[in-house]
C-alpha cells in the first residue's frame, strides 16, 4: 500500500468500526430485551426502559446527516468520507464489493477494467441512494423505520402496543446499516 493510502484506510476502518460497535450494541440490547419476553430471564428495574431508548437512539443516530463541527459516527458520515476519499482506497477484495453492487442490478461486464475509485463511488452511491429519506415517511421502508424511530423517541413511556413497532423499525434500520458495514469490511479490509 503506497503512503499516501495508509492514512484514509486507517480513518476508514475507524468510522466503520465505530458503526460496527453500535450496531453490535443495539442487537445485544434487542437479545436482552428478547429474553426478557421469551421468560428467560428478568432485568433489573429500569433496565428495560435504559435498553430500548438505546436502541431507539442509537439505532436513529446511525442515519444523522453529517455535521460540520463535530465528528458523527453515521452511515451518512462514512458515505461522505468514501466520496472525498475513493482516490486514495483500494479495494482489497474487490469480489465483495463487485457482489454486492450486482445485488443491487448492476451487470458484472460493466466492472472489467474498472478502476478501484470509480467502483468506489458507485457502491457510494447505491447504498446512499437507498438511504432513508429524512422528511418523507412514505418514500420506503427504510424512510418508514426511521420516521418511527425519531417520533417515538421522544415519547415516555413508550406504550407496550408501541414495542412491536419499535422492533420492526429497529429491525429494518439494524439490517441497513450492517449490510452496508459488512460490504466495506468485506471489500476494503
């Protein structure tokens, strides 16, 4: 790896590993809570209340649009770094990313003789094409779950009838944002 590389792969690998982390966090919340409900086990008082604001939080903040001054741990923010940074990334497994982009419906023709850069951008921009969008609940699931997450985080108590909904929304954010981990781990690492 030439030097000019080592530092944007290095910065890189810390945004997906601070995604990785609160992901991982928010599914061993979901377990606990889970367990919780399946009778294998109790959680202290208030537990359950600490766990699924977490979850709540946390799983809305992997989608907050990056802020200019001061550093956000968001898919958004990952996104951005790759558009600014994909002179300087090489692909180290370019059969996952190429997989990936052809789950999306891209041609595997279309990537012979194709420059890590240009592959870059492209997953870039499929995977934040597919990003929720922020005012328009209606645009897609993902649109949907995220919307669920931001109306009912402010809300306390959450109603029981609201802890299915939340889990769903969880769920479908969760699943997002670990494909997209996933793919750059896969592909750059």
């Amino acid at each position: 790896m030439a030097d000019g590389t080592i530092q944007p792969k290095i910065e890189l690998d810390r945004l997906i590993r601070g995604l990785e982390e609160t992901i991982s966090l928010c599914e061993a919340a979901r377990r606990l809570l889970a367990s919780r409900g399946n009778g294998e086990g109790t959680l202290p008082d208030g537990l359950p209340v600490i766990l699924e604001r977490y979850i709540i939080t946390e799983s809305g903040l992997l989608f907050e649009p990056e802020h200019p001054e001061y550093p956000t741990r968001s898919i958004p923010a990952a996104l951005n770094y790759l558009r600014f940074h994909a002179d300087y990334l090489k692909i180290e497994h370019p059969e996952a990313v190429i997989e990936r982009l052809i789950r999306f419906g891209h041609e595997p023709k279309q990537f012979e003789g194709i420059p890590d850069p240009w592959i870059t951008q492209l997953l870039r921009k499929e995977f934040a094409e597919r990003l929720p969008r922020e005012n328009a609940p209606d645009a897609g699931e993902l649109s949907a779950a995220l919307h669920t997450v931001r109306l009912l985080r402010g809300k306390f108590p959450i109603d029981p009838s609201d802890r299915a909904e939340i889990g769903r929304a969880t769920e479908v954010l969760l699943a997002y944002a670990g494909d997209f981990t996933r793919t750059v781990r896969q592909g750059y690492f």
